[in-house]
C-alpha cells in the first residue's frame, strides 16, 4: 500500500514557498512581512514532514523592521543553493530607513546569516536568483510596466548578477507581462532549466481569489519566451467561493535525487464562508512533464488535499509540543515579535519557569513593537490557553491577543478599574468594543479562547471550574477578506501600560495551544 500525505504540509500564515535541494535534502522559507525573526527556514528529506531549524533574518542589525504598516515588510523569498552557500534574495517593502531588493548567504541553512547586501538598481520585488550552471547568475523580479496598459500591470525582467560582489552587470531585458492580458500582477517568477529549455515561472491574477501558475519556455534566457497555450497550468478561480481551497499561486519547482518534479504553493482554506483566517498556507502537488510542459496536478489540474507520497523514503519528526512551559533560556521558533525589538522586553531567566513580559507604553494599535510574543493560528479548530500572574496599575493590562492587525482584533486581558478584571475587547475597524467584564479577585488566572470555525469562546478560571466571559463571538474579523491584508491571524501573549511609563510586568507560566 502506498504512503499518501495531506495538504497543508505547513498550515497557518506561511505564505509564498520558495524550495532547494541539497543532495537529499530539502530546504524551503515563506514570507514574514511585519513579523520579527524573517523568514522562517525549515528542513525535510521526504517533502512531506518539515521541522523549523531557524530564521533566516534573526538579528536587528539584519531586519529594520521599524514603523512597517500592517502587511509591509518581508515580501516573497526565494532561497537557492550553489557550490557550497545558501543564497536567499528577498525584498524589504516600506522600510524606515531603507526599502528594496537584498541578498543574505550563509554556509549552513541554520545560520548563522549574512548580514544584507543590498542591491543598487534592483527595481521592483519578488526577486529570484537563477545560477547558469557555473559561468553565469541572472536575476529576476517584476514591476510596473512603464505604459500601464491596466491596473496591476507589471512585467518580469532580467539582470545578469555578479553574486561574488552582489552587484547587478549588463544590459536589462523584459521577459514577460505574463500569459493572460487584464489578469494583474505577473510576479513571483523563478527560472529554471530542463529539456533544452529555459522555464519562466510566474503567478498572475493578484494572491487572492485570482491567483494562478503561467509559464513560459525559451531556448535563450534572454528571450524571446513562447507562453503555454494551457496557461494558466493552475488556478482554483473558476470553481466558485464555496471551493475547499482557494487562491492557488506563487510556485516553485524542485526536482528530487529520484527525478519527480514537485511543486510548492501558497493557497487558501476558507470556512465559515470566505473566510480564511489562518492566511496563505503552503501546499505540495506533483509535477509532471508533456511536451517539454510541466502538467501540475496531473489527472484533475486542481490542488488536492491528498496525494501519494514523493518516490522518497519517509522522513518523519517528532510531534512538537503543544504547550510551552518557558524551561528553556531561549524561546522556540514559533515564537514572534511584532516588528523589530530594540529593547529587552521579556525574560525567561529572572523567574525560572516563567516567561516574563515587561509592561512598555507600546500597544497593539500603532506601527511600534510591542511586549509581544505571538506564535500563527494553523487550525481552522483550535484552544489556546494560558496561566499568568499579574497585579495591574491604572491603564495597565496583560493577557492573551487573537490579532491580525493593528484595527481587527481581540485582546482577552485582565486590567484594573478601580479593582481588577478580565476584560474582552473587540477592535473593528479601529475602534474598540468592550464585550464583556468581569471581576477578578486574584493575582493569578488562566485565560482560555476555544473556536469551533468562525465560533469563538473566551473562558477563566482562578483554579477552579471554567468560567464563560463571552461566547459565540464571531471571529471572521480575523480574516484576511475582512482585515485586509496579506498575513493569517495570530495567538499572542501580550502587555502593555498603554501610553504610561511602568516598571510592571505580567509572569506567565505556560501556555498551549492544540487545534485540528
């Protein structure tokens, strides 16, 4: 009986896959836009089963991240081995002191890094790096079209790079516009060479509802390239809104040491109607080859949920905890900071056992970092819960966030009004709503938030029975098509003295989280 897996292979806000291989094994990053480490990287020998073994951007001097807007920050990476380095090319959108297209390399995946070599003339985003064999390195990204035929007109062009002095050389050529006239946004596209052909990956259609795969062949990599008469080779656009997955774009190839061809994908799993707060996932499909064409998802042209297994042997890694008891005197890669920390906010060394938040006038309603410590929703059922001990002052609070940004989300804190309490509030459209108070008569609780879909309870207890603070709250104001935006909702542990100066802080003691 042959081995299936099951898509997502990387559920929750992991979107914009790129691959390599090394050997036998595989490396893949996804983007991170305004969330601090960038770019997760993460290591596999079947495909299927991934472990995080780092970021590839974890050090302030490496990401600025200061003041990025909601979705601004890291865009689409793309990672590529060659001759002994890792190269990863990557654009820093909105920047306070510096935007555009840099490279980091490294000797090991795990890091740690380089510091970024940014590159001088390099217009546009979603860049990708194709090594020629050993003679020559091209670079790609897209941009606006000069004449702006529509909407969302962009084009793919090409450089010639000196990676040696992360310098772009030679003339520029536009390579493309992409395959379907009006359909917006050609990007993401990456180079590859099999057949006697070079292959101009592309997405197109926008990284919603529209979202596809094009591709194109030339003989040169200058051009000219004949598009697929098939284009788009993937789209999930034409099966309706009320399709399991939505939004299928932004590929990338690799072939395994067995010779199958796969392909890695961002797309969406709306419920509760169109909606898809866990964000863009990353999803596997097969690849195979007709007429010098790649055919993804042969047999249906659609993304499943399930496939055999790659021709590999299974790889698998040891389920990861879910719960953290703040043991360690480093925090686990799931782990994030909203935008870059530039003070030591938390510690897990001054109470053993604990994780301990320092209350700072930052909050979750401006471009700022936080006392933040957030980690991806990744199931569409989940419980999240913590136990923390808190003595509030005037305008203080700390607690548990569900956010996916600064103007739609919920905060589940306890604070002080004349005595202390357990307060929800809704944030929509940037405007606070208190939905429910309650008072609090210690210093130590466990908040819990459970969601069945777009159902959401908040419950607490003070060691004995749960008790319900609200239910049934609709939680579809933590999706993208009501937010806006392009990351997936996040859980968070969170404190703040809301605009005061304050020597507080909040100890939690564990927290957990499990879904299916």
């Amino acid at each position: 009986m042959s081995r299936t897996f099951r898509n997502p292979i990387l559920s929750g806000c992991y979107p914009d896959p790129s691959i390599c291989r090394v050997g036998e094994d595989y490396y893949l990053v996804t983007s991170t836009f305004e969330y601090f480490p960038g770019l997760p990287i993460f290591h596999s020998r079947d495909l299927v089963h991934w472990k995080q073994i780092g970021h590839v951007l974890d050090r302030p001097s490496q990401l600025d991240l200061d003041e990025i807007r909601p979705s601004g920050g890291l865009y689409a990476p793309t990672i590529r081995y060659h001759n002994g380095t890792f190269y990863l090319i990557n654009t820093l959108v909105d920047g306070k002191q510096r935007s555009g297209n840099f490279i980091v390399t490294a000797t090991q995946p795990q890091g740690p890094w380089s510091e970024p070599y940014w590159l001088e003339d390099a217009d546009g985003f979603d860049p990708s790096l194709f090594f020629d064999g050993d003679e020559r390195v091209w670079f790609t990204a897209n941009r606006l079209n000069e004449q702006g035929f529509y909407t969302g007109h962009t084009e793919i062009y090409l450089r010639e790079i000196d990676i040696k002095n992360k310098q772009l050389v030679g003339e520029e050529i536009v390579l493309w516009d992409g395959a379907v006239k009006g359909a917006v946004w050609a990007e993401a596209a990456h180079i590859y060479k099999a057949n006697e052909y070079y292959y101009l990956l592309v997405a197109e259609g926008g990284t919603a509802h529209h979202h596809a795969v094009t591709i194109a062949r030339s003989k040169n990599i200058t051009g000219p390239f004949e598009t697929n008469r098939g284009n788009p080779i993937l789209t999930h656009r034409h099966l309706g809104l009320d399709y399991p997955i939505v939004g299928t774009g932004h590929a990338d190839l690799v072939e395994t040491q067995n010779d199958e061809w796969w392909a890695v994908l961002l797309a969406m799993r709306p419920y509760g109607g169109y909606f898809y707060n866990l964000g863009r996932e990353t999803f596997l499909v097969p690849v195979h080859w007709e007429d010098d064409w790649p055919i993804i998802s042969p047999g249906t042209g659609r993304v499943e949920f399930d496939y055999p297994a790659p021709n590999l042997p299974e790889h698998v890694y040891p389920t990861p905890s879910t719960r953290d008891d703040f043991n360690d005197t480093t925090l686990a890669y799931h782990w994030n900071f909203l935008r870059t920390p530039r003070e030591d906010f938390y510690s897990l060394t001054e109470r053993k056992g604990f994780l301990r938040l320092r209350l700072r006038p930052q909050d979750l309603t401006g471009k700022n970092n936080p006392s933040f410590l957030g980690r991806r929703q990744q199931h569409i059922n989940f419980t999240a819960q913590t136990e923390f001990e808190f003595t509030p002052q005037v305008d203080e609070c700390a607690g548990l966030v569900l956010i996916q940004n600064k103007d739609f989300h919920f905060r589940f804190v306890v604070m002080q009004e004349n005595e202390n309490i357990i307060r929800l509030i809704k944030r929509l459209h940037g405007k606070d709503e208190t939905l429910a108070t309650q008072a609090l008569h210690t210093n130590r609780c466990t908040l819990k938030v459970t969601a069945h879909e777009q159902d959401y309870n908040f419950l607490f207890s003070t060691g004995g029975e749960w008790q319900v603070l609200s239910e049934h709250v609709d939680g579809r104001i933590l999706s993208t098509p009501v937010a806006g935006g392009f990351v997936g909702a996040y859980i968070a542990l969170y404190a703040s003295s809301n605009g005061r100066p304050s020597t507080n802080h909040a100890d939690f003691d564990w927290f957990e989280y499990h879904g299916n």
